[in-house]
C-alpha cells in the first residue's frame, strides 16, 4: 500500500513535470508589421558612411581628442538631418554632447533615446582597409564607429528624420542623449541626467546601446534572439603591485617582485568567482529556453530550481555566457623592470573586473584579498562602480521595446538580459527604473567580434531595420 502510494506520487510529480515542460512554450503572438515606410536604406547607410569618415576619436587625455573632428561631427549632423534640426531643440552640453528635445505638446515623463559619437581607436589593429574611409561596398558599411555607436545614432536620426517629414508628433516628449565621451568614461551622458533632473524631469524609459539580434550564444537555441539588457555588471580596475629592493640581474633572489605577482595572478586565475544565476539571467534562461528544443526545454522549464547546474551549464557553454554568471577578472597590463638587466624594484598587474548584479566593489576586493592570500601584494583600487540597479521587465515601457524588436526581427526571442560591459546608460539608471540597453541590430558573430576591434561594419540591411526599430518605437510611445 505504502509503495503503491509513492508510486502514485511520483507518478504525479513526473507528469506536473512534463506538463509544465509541455507548456514551456513561446507566447504565440503575431508580430506587428515593419514600419519601414519613408526610410530609405541606401541614403541611411550614405550618411552613415559619411559620419564614419570623421574620426571622432576620444581620449582620457584631453590633449589628444580631436577637437575640430568632433566640431565637425555635430556641424554635419545639422545638414544631414536637416527637418530634425529644425524641428526639435538642441543643446550642447560640456565639451559636446548632445540633447535635443522633440515638443509632444504632452506633460507625460519623456521617452529618452541615447547613442553616442566618440569612437575607440585603431592603432594597434590590423584593418583590412582604412578604418575612417566609410567604404559602402556590396551592402556594407566598414569603418570605426559603424556600428558602436555611429550605427545606432543613424538609425535613431533616420527615423526621427523620416517621422518629421511625415508630420508626425509624437505622443510623449522624447529627448535624444548623444554623449561625445562614452567609450573613456566621460562626463556627456552625466550632464544629460543632470539637465533632465535640475529640469524636474524624469524619464519614462530609456533606450541606450547593448545587447543586438544574435544567433547561437544561448545553449540549444540556435535561431535569433533579441538580447535586451536590464541591468549592466560593475567596472573595477585594481593594480595588484610587488615590491623589492632590487640589484642586479646576475644575483637574484628566490621569490622576488615578479614571482609573488605571478603567483596572485595564477591563484585569482584558479579560483574564479562563483558563478550564479541572478533573476536577470533566470529571466532570460525563461524566454529564450522557451525556443530550444524538448530536452533543452527539459531543463530550463524547471530552471528555477536547478539555479547552480544552469550557472554551471553557462560558465562552460561560451565566453559569453561565462561572463553573465560570474564577475570575470581580466589581467591587461603587465609591468615589471625597465631594463633588461635589472632585477624589478616593482612590479605591477593591472585588474579589469566585471562586478556581476548581486556583489560589490568592496565585496569584490575582499575576495581578492582571501584569494590572493598574500600580504606583500598590495590591492590599489584604481576606480570602480557597482553594478547598475535592475530596470523593470513587467511594464509597458518593455512591452514596447519588445514590440519593436519584433516587428523588425519577427523570428526573433526576445529576452532580458545582463550587459557585461558599461555603458552611458547608467548614469540614467540611477533615476529611471526602465532603462534598457538594445542595439536593433542583427550581428554575426563576426560582425560582435569586430566590436572594439578590427574591421568593425554593419550590413545596410541591419541598419535599415535598426532604423525601423526606432520608427516602431516613436509612432507607438
Ligand atoms: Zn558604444
């Protein structure tokens, strides 16, 4: 009898399992249709080329920015979108971002789109062909910036364009944020919250760069997903530094400088942070697992309970998604003696980390400190931040990027996500609980990994979409 009861049960609890599998399904909604009307492709990807040309490359030493190419920038901004100009407000703000602010008539909390107009450099990388020559050839646009984040301003301004000529207003105030100091850390998308707040102003939503329409980096799920991030990991830089009294080379010393930094560096490399799956990422394991097939399906059904096998599942399945479930830790810089033959009076590691949602800077040096386990090296934090707050997932504001992902890219998940770098957006973050980081663009593999890097382009294809992303957003604020 008492077997026969646990049978029963277990019975029961197997099909309560397969059942919920059975209903881990995507949502069958139809997607709305593209709003590509009054963009043209070609022309967008014209200018787009034309804004690549101008090497708008920024520094953390002010000295070396290019002041006129910026100047430049903003000039031809003005007669490439010439109705945008004259239709919405524009301010610059500190050394040349921009705000504009496009009149709704409406008192309802604007809709904020940012990109930004600095660029990463080159030197260093090997470019298949001059990274500021903006060569359109066979549907492509090559060049730095094509994508981060000339790419995404373009889309925004050819759909902001396309919608004044069409006469529209839209139903909400919406301000566009383009910082000219994103990628050193500036002050540009700052002094933009700041306008906002000392205004009394306080966004309804906010849209900056970060995830894109991607394909293949979610386990079993091999077609497009449209990665939307709610939240972005903390930056920390540390130097981990070793000293010695130093001397010559021909009679060292038994565990100097280098060494005992070598050491730290192979035990933080040994000992990597735990992985966890935060509900950001359990969100997106939800949406996305939805598309994989049974067996996957299986799995990521029930993943609520199965947390430290999906966290472990993820760290192993790519770079990328290693760094959602964990905070990484990269070494870059290396320095020791300056001379050949001169033992290191210092020596020096420099440590960038990713702070994952849920830990802290200083939560994150004092694990470093235990793993480490050394008292002669000494931890300098250089800067950092925490991980930014989570925005919201169950409101119209995401219902509506989601919307517009999806009347663009119909095949595609969208999903929630975390941004493993940083972006302007977080300074939003600190006042608007709806601050999502989506670039509407599809990338290959490829085309991610030129991020940053060599022969960075984008199809006109995508920035066609991209601009229609933007389109569907306006119209239906
Ligand atoms: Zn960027």
């Amino acid at each position: 009898m008492r077997r026969a009861l646990l049978a029963a049960a277990g019975g029961t609890a197997v099909s309560a399992a397969a059942r919920r599998v059975a209903r881990f399904r995507p949502p069958e909604v139809t997607p709305d249709p593209a709003d590509l009307d009054g963009l043209d492709a070609d022309a967008a990807a014209e200018r787009l080329a034309e804004l690549v040309r101008i090497p708008t490359i920024s520094s953390r030493d002010p000295g070396e920015v290019d002041t006129a190419a910026f100047e430049a920038f903003r000039q031809r901004l003005t007669e490439l979108y010439p109705r945008t100009h004259g239709a919405l407000d524009r301010e610059v703000l500190g050394d040349g971002a921009l705000l504009y602010r496009w009149r709704s008539g409406s008192d309802e909390p604007p809709l904020v789109l940012m990109a930004h107009y600095d660029v990463v450099p080159v030197a260093g990388q090997e470019w298949s062909r001059d990274p500021f020559s903006g060569q359109l050839e066979d549907g492509v646009v090559h060049g730095r910036g094509a994508i981060d984040d000339k790419g995404a301003l373009v889309a925004i301004l050819e759909a902001v364009e396309s919608l004044v000529v069409a006469g529209f207003t839209p139903a909400r105030d919406v301000y566009l944020s383009f910082g000219n100091d994103e990628e050193v850390f500036g002050v540009g998308a700052q002094l933009a919250v700041e306008t906002l707040t000392s205004r009394g102003i306080r966004p309804w939503a906010v849209l900056d760069e970060g995830g894109a329409v991607v394909s293949g980096i979610f386990p079993g799920v091999p077609g497009p997903a449209a990665v939307v991030g709610l939240a972005e990991k903390g930056v920390l830089d540390v130097e981990l530094i070793t000293t010695d009294a130093g001397g010559h080379a021909s009679t060292p010393v038994r565990g100097g400088a280098p060494a005992r930094l070598a050491r730290a560096i192979l035990r933080i490399e040994d000992n990597p942070f735990p992985a966890r799956l935060h509900d950001v990422v359990l969100g997106m394991v939800d949406a996305l697992g939805r598309h994989a097939p049974v067996g996957y399906r299986a799995v990521f059904a029930h993943a609520a309970y199965l947390r430290p096998a999906l966290a472990a599942l993820l760290s192993r399945a790519s770079r990328e998604a290693n760094a959602l479930v964990r905070t990484t830790v990269a070494i870059t810089r290396l320095e020791g003696s300056q001379a050949a033959n001169v033992l290191a009076t210092r020596a020096l590691a420099h440590a960038n980390i990713r702070i994952a949602l849920g830990e802290t800077v200083a939560s994150t040096v004092e694990r470093l400190r235990r793993v480490i386990d050394d008292p002669t090296v000494e931890l300098q934090v250089v800067s950092g931040n925490d991980p930014s707050p989570v925005s919201r997932a169950d409101n119209e504001a995401f219902a509506l990027v989601n919307a517009a992902a999806r009347s663009v890219y119909p095949d595609a998940a969208v999903a929630p996500y975390v941004m493993v770098q940083a972006s302007d957006a977080r300074h939003f973050s600190q006042v608007c609980d709806s601050v999502y980081r989506f670039m509407p663009f599809d990338l290959s593999k490829r085309e991610l990994a030129a991020l940053h890097a060599a022969d960075e382009r984008i199809s006109v294809a995508a920035l066609h979409r991209g601009a229609g992303f933007y389109r569907y957003l306006l119209r239906h604020v």
